[in-house]
C-alpha cells in the first residue's frame, strides 16, 4: 500500500498544475488531521473543521477554511459541500444534548443557497428548532469570512438508539 | 510543494491505520483522475464519479464507489455526500440542456434520506420537473447496489448568464 | 342559531357585491356537500373535492373547481389553497393504504409553485415515493385545466396508531 | 342569486347537524368580515385573520381563531390551514416592505409540522432571513394559545413588478 500511495502522489506531481498541487496539498493535510486528531469522520479532517460545542445553548459552530479542492465548475463553493458543512453542523448539536446511547440520523434536510460561497472561510451555527422525543428540528446558518449569509436550512433528525 | 506533499504522505504512512491508508488510497487515486481527465471539478475526481448523460431524454446519471473516507460516526455514507451526489448529478441536467452561454446554479435543495448508504456504490438518476425560462426544478434520486432507494431530492436551479 | 345563520347571510346579501355572493354560493353549496355526503372533513366540502383513489397502483387524485374565494390577492389560487389540495391528496394515499387502526400525519411538506393557479379546476395527484415502517414520502402534483402543471410537492408522513 | 344563497342555507339548516351549524356560522362570519373590511382575500376573512404588520422590523403576525371548520378528520388543524396561515404571514412580510409596483409570489414553501393545531387560537410570526433584489428567504412559526409551537416554515418569495 505504502508504495502505491507513493506511486500515485509521484504521478500527481508530474501531471498536476501548481493549483492542483496546492488543493492535494490541502487535501493530504486535511486527512493528516483526521489521523492526527483521531476524528470519527474523515471527513471532518478532509474539511479541517474547527468545530465549537455549546452544550448549555445546545448550539455547534463550525469553521472551515476555502479551498479551491471544494469548488464547483463556477470557481464558488460546491453546494454539496455547503450541505455538507451544515449536515454536520446541525448533527452535532442534536448528538451533543442526546443522553448515552441515543444517536440522530438525518431524516430531511432542506436548503435555501443564498449567496456564492467565497472568501478565505465559511462560519456555520446551528441551533435546535425542535427537541421532541423522536424527532429533532434544527436550523443551520452558513456566514462567508466577510460576514455575508450563503445559506439556510432546516433539518428533522431521527433519534434512534445505538447498536450494542 | 513537492517536499511538503511527500513530507505530509510519509506522516500518513507512518501513523495512519491500515484502513487510513485504504482511504487515502481512494482519495489520492480520486485525485489523480481529476487530474488526469481533467475534471472541471475535483469533486469530481475525488468521489470517482462515472456520468452518463442523455440530452434527448434530458436525464443525468452518475455512479460513485463508496469508500470508508465519505462515512460518517456510524459508518454509513455522510448525508452531506449524498447531498454532493445529488447536487452535481441535478446540476449536470440543467447545465447539459442550457444554451450556450448560460449557467444553471442551486438555490433550493430539499432531500428526504430514505435508507442508510451502504454497500459497492451509489447510483443517482437526474431528470426535470419544470423547465422555465429563469428556473429549473430537478428531481434526483440515490439508489444503493443492491437495488434500494437511500434518497431522494428537489431542487430549484437558477438559470444564469455566464460571466464574459 | 338558526336565527344568527340567516341574519348574517342577510347581512352579506344586503351589502356584498354581486361576485361576493357568487362566491358566497360556491362556499355554502361546499358546506352542503359536506353535510349531504358526510364527509369526515369540512375543507373536502367546502373545496368541492372529488376524489379517485386506486389502492392497488396505491395513488390518490382529487379535482377541485375554481373560485374567487379560493384566490389571493393577485387574484390566483392562494399557495396555501395549494397546499391544501396537495397535503390531502398525500396524506390521502398514505391513509388508503396503512392497515385498519393506523393514521398517517404531516410531518415535513415541501412544495415548490411552479405556475399561477388559474383556469376552471386543479387537478392533483399524489404517489408513493417510499413506503416505511414508521414514515412515508409522497409526491404530488397539481395541473390546471390547461394541462400546466402548477407544483409539484413531497412530503413525510409518521404512521401512528389510532387512539382506541 | 339571493334566493339560491336562502334555500342552501336552509338545506343546511334543516339537514346539518348542531356541530354542522357552528361550523357554518363561523365561515359566514368569516365571510362577513371580508365584506365589512373590504379584505384583498376571501381567505383573510374566513380564516377571522387579525394581522399586525411592523415594518420598521419587517415582521409580521397574524392570529386566527381555532374553528372545527378547518379541522381534519383527526379533529386537528389541517395541514392546509396550516400552510395557509403560514403563507399569507409569510407574504405579507414581503409585500409590506416592497416598493410600490413590485409584487411578491411564493416560489417554494417548505414547513415542518411539529405538534398538533388544537386550542383556542393559532398565532404565526414571520421575519425575513435574507432579502435579495430578486429573491426573499421568510421564516415563519405558528404557535397555539398554551405556548406551544406546533409549524416551522421557509419558503422562498420572487420579487415580480405588478401589471399596470
């Protein structure tokens, strides 16, 4: 494995642009986080999400920096990263009140794309709408670094209980 | 950039698991086909995704292996990448049958998540709704390998004049 | 009572306009549907309702005339009109179908207006998009008499269990 | 028409039962107060809706009375009414702080149901979440008297100029 992984990295460097070489690069740091920090998801590595509980408010923010790795073809960012950052960000909130054993999956997610995702970083919050005892309503907010809305959406969370 | 991507893929070797470097093999090899193929986004490459497009039909269909690196805590494809799938697969439809000179982007996602992401791969069928003269509305649908609906989506597409 | 009912209708005769009392009419000739056929809810009356449901290919379509009273301010059918027509429809499908002490309710809708609600009747019909143990996502879609589909909706519906 | 309009309230009065006829008088009550106010929407008066708009704050809150008439054969608020409510709050918002000859239509309307309409009244609040020049984003809420929310809602609202 080791060999391939280098094979490919050789391969990329000899054929990748300058820009493909600074998004790989923070692609690898990306997943050098996920590895370093133990995070559950690669994602959340991948994403270099820093990410802000407050369990008393019940409210999650998490902060990610721009990267042209997570464009669209319009050199913005790729809604299903957008959707991915909120996914995330309001999944945290219900996970960080739910007691031990209990776990949410997301049921309906709804967006509203408000503004082109650019700059140097996106900020999202999310905050519970609804606690109920099966399902959980949060809504999620995504600011650009230059304080600019891009999005909106709201969520209905399943709580399930966890396999043993 | 050459020493520093090496330096971060050895740190990886190093310390990552052997289901790490699995990972990052799926990702690195995602890379290289962005580059190879010259993807107009990495997205693309990274998440391996074979397209099929039918502009008679007006469809857009795109398959994509699964990989431990797109999970989330519970080992089962991330919402938001279900959302990534859907997003590009929707988007793909609008932008194949625009005119030249026109660009489709998202301003309404709404996604019902039927069943957990597992299995080889993940198959999404795009086709429309209404075609307007400023907005599309898409429909999407995910289904598993083994033949089960994971989700399903509408969105609202606006159509735009492309920059100069 | 009786005395109140027809001191207002003498009230409205006295100072509506002549479309007020067309519109008038059509509400009250509802409100007698309602009571003849004993509809089990007053809206089905009062939106003149008529409805096929085809419990083997498991769908439900409803046809409603239209009616100034029925319209906004932009003298259109009203989006919540709209939604009327499309939430019974579903939730019609998914209470043909569930077993004998089950019910459905509304959890989530989602419409998306795609032309003005005009014409001599709406049209909608409503299929199974997933049929769960605990949910169920419906489609729906509205047509005008012109043919023009008006929106198009999906929705979760929770099966509860009918109170003894 | 006035003799139409006596015989089917004389239908009704001779056929419908006591619940039928309280039901009855609350619509033509409702009807009355359309005439009275000279209302834009028959909806507006049927509904008994009593609106404060605040424009300095852009928001809006209109407050219903709870009527069997809109019930559901759950003997509940229909999801219909629900949305009705929603949308017109929702509306109003927009219409109130667009400039004279501009006109807002519901593009997309996405509500989650969250408790069951009982009670005395509904009351719904709605705010704008972001205002484009060609878009608005409208959050709207309903609660019932005891305190308790029972919608969650956004839609999306088109800027459109009004016919001369």
């Amino acid at each position: 494995m080791e060999n391939k992984l280098r094979q490919i990295l050789d391969h990329c460097i000899d054929t990748g642009s300058e820009k493909d070489l600074a998004a790989l690069a923070h692609v690898l740091e990306g997943f050098q986080n996920k590895i370093d920090n133990d995070y559950t998801q690669y994602i959340d590595g991948l994403l270099h999400m820093e990410r802000k509980i407050d369990k008393e408010k019940k409210t999650c923010e998490i902060t990610v920096p721009l990267n042209a790795v997570w464009n669209n073809s319009l050199d913005i960012v790729h809604g299903g990263v957008t959707a991915t950052l909120l996914d995330t960000t309001m999944g945290t909130v219900v996970n960080a009140i739910l007691p031990e054993g209990y776990v949410a999956v997301t049921n309906q997610l709804n967006i509203h794309y408000i503004a082109p995702g650019i700059g140097d970083t996106l900020h999202c919050k999310a905050e519970i709408i609804h606690h109920g005892s099966k399902t959980m309503i949060i809504e999620g907010e995504i600011y650009r670094s230059d304080g600019k809305k891009i999005a909106h959406a709201t969520g209905t969370f399943f709580i399930i209980q966890k396999l043993a």
